[in-house]
C-alpha cells in the first residue's frame, strides 16, 4: 500500500502537494508520517466536519481529540475570554482550576477525589507511573502487547506499538490484549486476561522485580478494540492488587463520555482504578489533560517530590476544559454516543451481512473496531483490503482509519455529536467502496 511519501517520490500527486511534502520533509525531517496515498490539506473544521483548502467537506469518523465538535463555539468563546483575561500558572491562587477539578471529579467515583494537570496524555501517563512507583515501592509496569501511552521516555517504553527500535527496560512486561473475537469459542475472556497479568506478576517477581502497576487503555484502542464482555477487566486488577500494584486507567480515548452509557470507559468494566489517566479531549484539542487519584496513592509522590507542571492547568486550559463538560452536559452528548453508537452498529452488523468480508463489528457508544478478514473461517486479516477500504472512503471524502496488530481493524470514533444522517452516510459509503473492492 503507497503512502503520500512514495506517491510524492513517484511523482503521483498534484505540484502543490509535491510541493509541501518536500518542504515538510525538509523543515520537519524523517520521522513524520501522512494519512493516506492521497494526503489530505484542512484549513477549516466545524462541527463532524472538516474542509480542504478547496472548501471540500469530508465527514469526521476519525478525530475523536476535538471530542465536541470541531471548533466549538461555546470552547471557543471560553479559550478567547480567558486569554484575553489572564493566563498565568499553578503556583498562585486561581479559581478556575479549582472549579474544573470540583466539576471533573464529580463525574467519577468517590474515591477518585484529586486530580492533577498535565498538558498532554503522554505526560499524564508518565507521571501516573511516577506516582505508582513512589506508592509501591515496587517498578514493574504491565501493559497490552500493542499498547500506546504516548511519547516520554518512559511511556514510550510502555508503548510496543511504537515498534521494536523502541528499548524497554527489564521491569516492563506485556500480556496479549483480551480478543474476544479470535478466542476460541466458550472462552472466559476475563479469567484469560486475568492469568496472563498473573503469569507477568509472577515473571517479574522471579526476576526481583515488584510490581507497581497495571496499565491498560479501557478501550484497547491501538491492540484492536476490545470493549467486550463487560466487566472482563475485574479479575487483572483484583490480581495487580493483590501483588501490591495498582490499577491505572488510561482513558485518553475511552473518556468524556465516549463510551456513551458510563462518563468513564472503565465503569463499564466495574472496576475502580487507582488512578485514571486523561488526555486532550479534555480541552477538545486544547492542550490540557491530567489524571484523577485516590488520595492514598498520592501521598508517597507528594511527600517526596513537588509537583509543578508549567502549563498544566493555566486559567485558559481550565476554561476550556470546563466548557467542554458543559457541552457534553447540555448537547446530551454522552447520551448521544449511546444512541447513536449503537444505531451505527447495528448499521455495521446489517453490512456484515451482505459483505463476508466483515468478520466483526465490536465496541461500545462511538468506540467502534470493525475488523476485515479473507475468510470468516480460518480469519485470515485482510489487511491489503483495509488499506484499500479506508484511501476509498477517503476518496468519498469520510475519514476513518485502522488499527489492531495485523492493520485490519477499521477504528471509528466521530465527534460526540455525530448524528444518524452522519451514520447513515458513512454506512452507504463504506457499503459502496466494500462492493467495487
Ligand atoms: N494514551 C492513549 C491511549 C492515547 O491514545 C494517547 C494519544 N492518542 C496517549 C495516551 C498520549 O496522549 P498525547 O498524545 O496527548 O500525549
């Protein structure tokens, strides 16, 4: 499958798009990427939808950081207010981060009662680890086989999506992500992930290493989307717990609603963390993000060290963030993700029925996976196919991507106001480029 690299080096794309890829190449040097053969130029989003620089309208199922529509108004207002008020740091007293941590930790369990401020989920993650291992004494991280956590040092290491080059110390271990799908049949998903954490504490253990933490995203976005069944994530962390570790709670895709029945993708699985993690949907683009923690885990961490994250919760990033909880509040969007998730699944599993190459349609309000096999017996990925499916949904200008450990997993996670039009428009277009495949 080409990428705009090759196409621009093939001498495929327009002159202008030629143009700006070599300039990014030469300004940005080799480590970046672009979607699609054909790369995309936006200047303009609003709402579900983005434009090009030719005013082109391209339906959003993909971008789910500016989780309450593109450019929202009433975020927008809120950014624009208050940096033209104040934008200062933590360390003077301000209302704003104190009203927004109230309004944020309302949303979770009791026990959830502190919260800290990042800017970025990478750095959320990365501290939720320090402060896992200053309560636990212990330094071993357990994450998912394909998991992503962000781009510190330290959670690159507990990111093996990244790629081999990337190095991970002795204290990391990885289980498979729970696969429902390709489990055989009558398996018990929740004891199997369960046994795999145990197998990895044990592992550590025999190598002198003490656990601190389980690290999972409550999605499994980047392994493939895992969301099913309800309740499979207990058995992991009663058994981190008992090894002295903690549970944390990535939510950086899952949160804010995204999941539709609960505000939090872990309250699906009844579990309560120790720390949940969070990531720029928070400010819908804005960046702002933190964590939520139980007041025990924290003490360690702030008896011995202080906390000061430059940026991390300025004025602007809280009045951002704060209207965002009042969008979602207001525009009924989690019930939204509810109503309308389950309608686009339901469309999804209507289309498997007509089109073999839909082996599973899986996920929870406006998380969905849909993952693409040669044959529904033996499984095979098809993963050219995916490639194939999402440069044609692109080509009908809806935005999707993959992911999963074979690139066969079509990931769809529109903006929370996505309406059933929006659905329905995606559904008759993937149902058209699966037919002319
Ligand atoms: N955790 C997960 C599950 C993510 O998907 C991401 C990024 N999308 C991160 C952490 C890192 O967040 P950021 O890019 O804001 O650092």
């Amino acid at each position: 499958m080409l990428n705009a690299y090759d196409a621009a080096k093939a001498g495929l794309l327009l002159p202008a798009e030629q143009q700006m890829i070599a300039r990014r190449q030469r300004l940005l040097g080799p480590a970046y990427r672009l979607f699609y053969e054909r790369p995309l130029h936006f200047v303009r989003g609003e709402g579900v939808h983005l434009y090009d620089e030719q005013g082109r309208e391209y339906l959003d199922v993909y971008n789910n950081v500016a989780s309450v529509g593109h450019c929202h108004p009433r975020v927008v207002e809120a950014i624009a207010r208050q940096a033209s008020t104040l934008n200062t740091h933590t360390r003077y007293l301000h209302d704003g981060v104190l009203e927004y941590a109230e309004r944020l930790l309302a949303t979770f369990p009791a026990s959830l009662s502190q919260a800290m401020f990042t800017c970025t989920g990478s750095e959320a993650n990365d501290l939720a680890v320090r402060i896992a291992r200053a309560h636990t004494g212990g330094s071993g991280v357990i994450v998912t086989q394909l998991a992503y956590h962000g781009v510190t040092a330290a959670v690159a290491e507990l990111s093996p999506s990244l790629g081999k080059f990337v190095p991970r110390s002795a204290a990391v271990r990885t289980v498979p992500a729970p696969d429902l799908y390709r489990a055989a049949p009558g398996t018990d998903i929740a004891a199997g992930f369960a046994h795999a954490v145990q197998a990895a504490i044990d592992d550590m253990q025999r190598h002198g290493i003490q656990p601190a933490a389980l690290l999972v995203d409550t999605v499994f976005s980047s392994d493939g989307v895992y969301t099913d069944p309800p309740g499979f994530l207990m058995p992991a962390v009663d058994a981190i717990h008992a090894a002295g570790g903690i549970f944390i709670a990535d939510e950086v895709q899952a949160g804010f609603g995204r999941t539709g029945s609960r505000m939090w993708g872990f309250q699906r699985h009844g579990v309560l963390p120790d720390i949940v993690t969070m990531g720029k949907p928070m400010g819908n683009g804005h960046p702002v993000a933190g964590i939520a923690a139980r007041p025990e885990v924290l003490k360690t961490f702030g008896q011995q060290s202080r906390y000061f994250n430059t940026f991390g919760g300025n004025p602007v990033s809280c009045a951002a963030a704060l209207a965002v909880l009042d969008v979602i509040r207001d525009e009924a969007l989690q019930e939204n993700a509810a109503v309308v998730g389950a309608y686009l699944r339901q469309g999804l599993q209507a289309l498997a029925t007509r089109h073999a190459l839909i082996g599973d349609v899986r996920g929870v309000g406006f998380f969905i996976g849909v993952e693409l096999v040669k044959d529904r017996d033996s499984k095979t990925p098809a993963t050219e196919e995916t490639g194939r499916l999402v440069n044609g949904l692109r080509e009908k200008r809806i935005l999707i991507s993959a992911t999963g450990p074979s690139g066969n997993v079509l990931k769809m996670r529109p903006q929370l106001p996505f309406s059933c039009a929006d659905a329905d428009l995606l559904l008759s277009s993937l149902d058209d480029v699966i037919a002319r495949l």
